[in-house]
C-alpha cells in the first residue's frame, strides 16, 4: 500500500503506508501471552474494541471507507474499552458510583475524539511515534513509583512496535507511514491506559499527559469548525504541515520538539504526584502551562496562516 502525494502532503514521493499494522501484530502477541503464558486475567473487552477498530482501519487503508462506518466501530469499540476500565475498576476496589458512571459515560465520548486525534499525528515523519514515546514513558514510570493502574506488558507491547516503527519512520525521508490501522491501534491503547489512570486516581490533571496531541489536533478541529470545514475531509493546516510544508523545516526536528514538550510536562506531572503535591496545587501549576501553549499555538499560527486563523492566505 502506498501514500501518494497530493495537495496536503508533507512527503514528496510515494510512502508505504499501513506500516502500523506491527501495533496490531504486537498487542496480538500480548493477547497470545495473556492466554497461554500468563496467570493475569485476559481482557476480553480491550482485545474485541482493539480488533474491531484495527479490521476496519486496515480496510479503510486499503481503500475509503464511509466516515459513519468508521464512526459506528469506534462507538462501539470505545464502548468495550469502558466495560473493561469498569470491570477492572471494580477489581481494583475503586467503590461503583453515580459519579463514576457519569465520568465513564464522559470518557465514552472523549474516547472517540482522542482516537481520531491520534490519527491526525501520522502525518509528519517521527511524529506519531515521538508522542507516543513522550507519554508513554512518564506513564510507565507513574505506574511503577506512583500508582499501579495497568499491567507493565502493556507498555512493553506498546514501546516495541513504537521503537520499530519510530526506525523506518522517523528520518529525512520516511520510508513507512503507520496508516490508520496502526495510529488507531496505539491511540486506543493510548486513550485505555489515560482514562483507567484517571478512573483510578480521580486526578484529571493526567489530561495534560496528552497536551500535544489536544493542542494540535484539539484546536485545528475547533478552528475548522468556526472556519464552516468539513472536519471529515483532509486538509493541511496543522502546525506542523504549516511548519515543514510552507516553512521546509526538518520534519524529525519538528517532530522531536512537539514530542519533547510532551515528555517534559508528563515527567513534571510524575514528579508532582511521586512527591504527594496535593491535586489542587497541580491544577493550578499544570493548566496556566497548558493555556500559554495553547495561546502561544494560536499566535504562532495564525501568523503562519497570513493573519487570520479562519482564512489560510499563503
């Protein structure tokens, strides 16, 4: 399968894509180790939601999909992924609630939007990786010196195929893209392991882990909408496309700031709960630090767009 270059491109020849599929191929090997190597219990529900999504993003690499189908699988896989943060929840002595129900249902939505935004990031060399990379490893260690939310094979299963990719696809001239088959597979994998640390702490402030990912693709989806775009159709106003396209700067270098702001913010949110900093006090270090990105994101950019946020003059 090959990416061709058009309009919104930020590759000049064809690229293989659907390269992801090794994140599918990877969490199938957890799921083999699960079952016959393994005395944890196996989670039914995130392997259907994983599956689900990685057979109808690995049709739709192949040729387009209609946008509801793709639409209708991602409800009800998310669904599945929180049947099982309940189901684990519960496991874990976390007492069922009505405000428990009312954040699932909450997470059930944002689900979804996180999934997609995941999806947005495969378009610049090293930049899905280098986000994955950046919040996985400050996870890894919250879940280790901090609270244990998740079994530690999910991030080894995650941080290999993220490796391999990252060596084909992280240089001046990629030779792979993950397609939507892999940026699906590691953003619900992504999204599973944020919301069952948030379930299972109550501390919301985890959302900044992902801030790269809200203030890039989060805000482009909001500026679209208040610009009257098709958010479903692809377009080339991302920073980064703005940024390596328009600007001919070096796409890994790009990728490597984006992914290095990410790590920084995800390694302060582990220091501040390793040292018991009270969770109002994180709110008040963390989201001042998340909107001067996100006003500086919006200046930048629109400086970069001629102007005006809502008109793209080049």
């Amino acid at each position: 399968m090959l990416a061709g270059v058009n309009h919104r491109s930020s590759h000049t020849k064809p690229v293989i894509t659907g390269a992801g599929f090794i994140f599918f191929l990877s969490y199938m090997i957890y799921a083999g180790y699960l079952l016959f190597a393994s005395e944890q219990p196996f989670p039914w529900c995130f392997f259907a939601g994983m599956t689900m999504l990685s057979i109808i993003s690995f049709v739709d690499d192949l040729e387009e999909v209609w946008f509801l189908w793709r639409l209708l699988v991602q409800i009800a896989a998310t669904f599945l992924m929180m049947l099982q943060v309940l189901m684990e929840t519960q496991t874990m002595n976390v007492i069922p609630s009505v405000t428990l129900w009312i954040a699932i249902f909450m997470a059930w939505g944002f689900s979804i939007g996180l999934l997609n935004m995941y999806n947005f990031m495969d378009g610049l060399n090293g930049m899905l990786g280098s986000l994955v990379l950046s919040s996985l490893l400050p996870m890894w260690l919250i879940n280790n010196y901090v609270r244990t939310y998740a079994a530690n094979e999910v991030f080894y299963f995650t941080l290999i195929p993220t490796l391999i990719f990252m060596f084909y696809n992280a240089r001046k001239q990629a030779k792979c893209f993950s397609g939507d088959v892999g940026a699906i597979a590691v953003g619900f994998t992504m999204t599973y392991l944020l919301i069952k640390l948030m379930v299972e702490t109550s501390n919301f402030v985890y959302l900044a882990m992902y801030t790269m990912i809200f203030v890039e693709a989060g805000l482009t989806i909001v500026q679209r909408l208040f610009a009257g775009d098709n958010i479903f159709q692809p377009h080339r106003i991302h920073l980064f496309q703005l940024l390596c396209n328009e600007g001919k700067r070096n796409h890994v270098l790009v990728s490597a700031v984006y992914g290095g702001i990410q790590l920084l913010i995800g390694l302060l949110l582990f220091a501040m709960n390793y040292y018991q900093v009270p969770y109002w006090c994180q709110h008040v270090i963390v989201w001042p630090i998340v909107a001067i990105l996100a006003v500086w994101y919006l200046l930048y950019k629109r400086k970069k767009m001629g102007g005006h946020l809502l008109g793209y003059r080049k």
